[in-house]
C-alpha cells in the first residue's frame, strides 16, 4: 500500500522514526528499573549489593551480545516481527519478578530474559533504521534515537522511585511490564521494513537503493561474519575498546549505583533518582546536538572531547556528593550533556568504516562491547561497595578510564588507506555483502 508519494513534505520515514523512539525510549525506563530496586531488594531479601550487582551484570552482558545476532535476525525475519516478541518477552519477565524469592530467579528473570529482550531493541535497532530509512539527517536521527535513553529515564525513573517508596518495588516492576505491553499495537500497526515496501525512497534521497529485502543466510553465521570482519581491522578495536569504556562508565556505574552511592551520602531515594532524570534531560539536549554535529564535524574529535569532558565529570563525583548540591549540579550538568553523546560519532564511524549494509551486523560487536563495560563496571563497583564500603574507588578509577578513551578514539582512521583495503579484501574472500560506505 502506497501511505505517501515521494512529493508530499512530510515523508513517512518520520512516523518509523517516531514508533522507533518510543520503543526506545520504553526499553530505556525498563533497564533503568534496577538502579531503582537496588536497594529495596537488599532491604528486603538482605542480599548484598553484590549479589544484586551480579543480575544487572548479566542483564548487561546478554543485552550487549544479543545486538549482532539481533541485527541478523532482522536482516532474515524482519524488524517489527522482533521487535514485537521482544517487547512481550520483556512484558512476561518484568511481571513474574513478583513472585521471586531467590537471588538465581533475579538472574533469569531480570538478567537473562531481560536483558536479551532490551538488547533487541537498542542501538543496533536505531543504526539499522536510521541506515535503511534515511540519507539526510541521518546524524540527527541517530542522535535522536540515542536520547531515547535519556527521554526513558526523564519519564520512569522519578515515577518508579515513588511507586518503589509508597507502594513497595513490585509496584515498579508492574508498571515497567505495562509499559512494553503499550508499545506493541504501535509497532504492530505502523513499523514498515524498508521505505520500498511502501513506494517510496529513503528520506533524502532520490533514487531507490540497491538493497536486498532479505538475506536468506543463517543469522548466526551473519552475524560472526561481522564479528571476523571487524577483528581484522585496527578502528574496530579502537572503536569497540573506547565503547567498552563508554559502557563502563555510564550504564554499568552510574546508571546502576549513583542512586544507592547518593543514598550512601544521605540523599533521600526519590531526590536521587530525580538527579538521575535529571541527567537524562540534559543528556536529551547533549546526544540530539551530538547528532547534528556527527553530520558536520570530524566524529573522531567529537569523541575525544566527550570522553575528556566524562572523565573529568566523574572525578569530579566523589568531590560532588560529599560537599553541596551547587557541585552536584555541576556534574548533572557536564556529565549528562555527555552521557551517551558517543553514540552517533560511533555509529556514523561504524558505517563509514564498514559501510551502510554490514554497518548493522560489525555495530552491533561495537555495542556488545560498550555492554560488556557495562557489566564489567556493574558488578566490580558492587564488590567495590561490599569491600571497602563505598564508591569513591570507582568513580575515580572510571574518569580514568575516560582520559585512555579520549587518546584513543583520535587514532581511529590514521591510516584510512590501508584500513579500507583491509575491509575490502576481507569481503571478497568471505563473499560478505558489498561495502557501500567505502571507497
């Protein structure tokens, strides 16, 4: 069915954007859910922060490795098609967390199904989208789609904090398996595959391009094709070294254990968790120019000043929580200008290395890496809590890391020649796809 001809301003592209953003942004308030538990899970079933720690953890490393596998998946059966199952598996596994008893239920409900379920609709999902469906502004809509996060934690975190305090955390964990069963009827109803499923050519160009509508290849294979594709190329290791950092100091540390470190310091769970919202705005503001700027500047500079500019923020951290609210509304701001900016210089780095085709499979290895940080940073900092009693060893050694990160992603490209034969021979001998984005 024809929805829109090539002529009219407004393309249908920005409904798929739109369905896409609120899927996002849905998956985002779900894997912020338990920076909110955290603490009334200990409370209640005395387990350490550790042992809680170890379920996000998984959730991180499954919601990480899921992405290229979940990128092929799509290539073979479909986007919507996943991302419906997806949005009902995270439905069914945030409901039954009600009834658990045990740490090992906490590990498959919320670490495993839910983890898997969140992977399916994260960035590998956007990148896909933004590459299928958009020539121009495709920057913007991948910064767009990034802010997602940030938009989630603006909408859940506050609401859940409450529900958690005045009607107990199996209240929150209800609403957050609500959330996805709203978004389903939308993805159901309006999320296309491919603009030419619709007649109609991506946003901003004016031909229709030479893409297959299926690959009727084992997704399994696809996606280790990625994986060797990217291993025998320096900017892959590069790029997925600094988004490990990435991961690490945002998802797995801060958005995990800033709201039992502020607590630690006698900020009340709700006002932590507003902090934490409030990042969320800011970071809204910072990932959406980061978008736009990703059209226009060196991606690779952008990425050194964001990093610098994290790790200096989290420095600043333990300084923050100790002295007045005027320093931490200094780090809310740097810190969440910057939260997860990387995302579209990384993505936009991804696809002019590895080209819009494969862009989405040798993606999704990147960002299985920055989830693997995330895990990595999610339980060390709770051994770090049970151990020495506090957070103040995390924080620093994360702007640390931040600074490495930084001298790294400037040596990304120095030898773009060589890189992009690597790429190419590597394509003829795999009989991948061709690259589209290198020449």
């Amino acid at each position: 069915m024809r929805f829109l001809s090539t002529r009219v301003r407004f393309h249908y592209s920005w409904i798929i954007a739109s369905v896409v953003f609120l899927s996002l942004l849905a998956a985002a308030g779900m894997r912020s859910t338990p920076g909110v538990l955290l603490v009334p899970l200990e409370h209640e079933f005395h387990w350490s922060p550790a042992t809680v720690s170890l379920a996000v953890s998984i959730n991180l490393v499954f919601y990480g490795l899921s992405g290229p596998f979940v990128a092929a998946i799509m290539e073979r059966f479909g986007i919507r098609r996943v991302m419906v199952i997806a949005l009902l598996l995270i439905a069914m596994a945030a409901g039954a967390t009600i009834y658990m008893r045990e740490p090992w239920q906490l590990d498959l409900l919320w670490g495993l199904l839910v983890g898997l379920a969140t992977g399916a609709i994260a960035s590998v999902l956007g990148t896909i989208v933004a590459n299928r469906w958009f020539v121009k502004r495709r920057g913007l809509v991948i910064g767009l789609f990034s802010a997602s996060n940030a938009a989630g934690q603006l909408v859940f975190l506050p609401l859940l904090a409450s529900l958690a305090v005045s009607f107990g955390w199996r209240s929150a964990a209800l609403v957050t398996a609500a959330a996805a069963l709203v978004v389903v009827p939308l993805v159901a109803i309006f999320m296309r595959e491919r603009p030419q499923d619709i007649g109609l050519t991506p946003y901003g160009s004016d031909h229709v391009e030479s893409e297959a509508a299926a690959v009727a290849q084992n997704p399994f294979k696809t996606a280790l094709q990625g994986l060797m594709l990217g291993l025998r190329t320096p900017d892959f290791w590069l790029l997925a070294g600094s988004f490990f950092i990435c991961g690490a100091t945002t998802n797995g540390l801060i958005g995990t254990h800033l709201i039992p470190a502020s607590m630690d310091h006698g900020i009340a769970e709700v006002t932590a968790a507003s902090m934490l919202a409030l990042i969320g705005i800011f970071d809204l503001i910072g990932t959406t120019i980061s978008g736009w700027l990703s059209d226009r500047i060196d991606n690779r500079w952008l990425l050194c000043w964001y990093y610098g500019l994290r790790g200096c923020s989290l420095l600043l951290l333990p300084y923050a929580l100790s002295s007045s609210y005027l320093s931490l509304a200094v780090f809310i701001v740097f810190y969440g200008l910057d939260w997860v900016a990387t995302v579209p210089p990384t993505a936009r780095l991804a696809t002019e290395l590895f080209g819009a085709r494969n862009a989405g499979v040798v993606y999704g290895w990147i960002f299985a890496s920055h989830q693997l940080g995330a895990a990595s940073a999610a339980f060390s900092a709770g051994l770090v809590r049970t151990w020495l009693g506090s957070y103040q060893v995390s924080f620093i050694s994360a702007g640390l890391l931040c600074l490495c990160a930084s001298g790294m992603v400037i040596r990304i490209g120095r030898r773009p020649r060589m890189g992009q034969q690597v790429v190419s021979d590597i394509l003829v001998r795999s009989d991948a796809p061709v690259v589209d984005g290198i020449s």
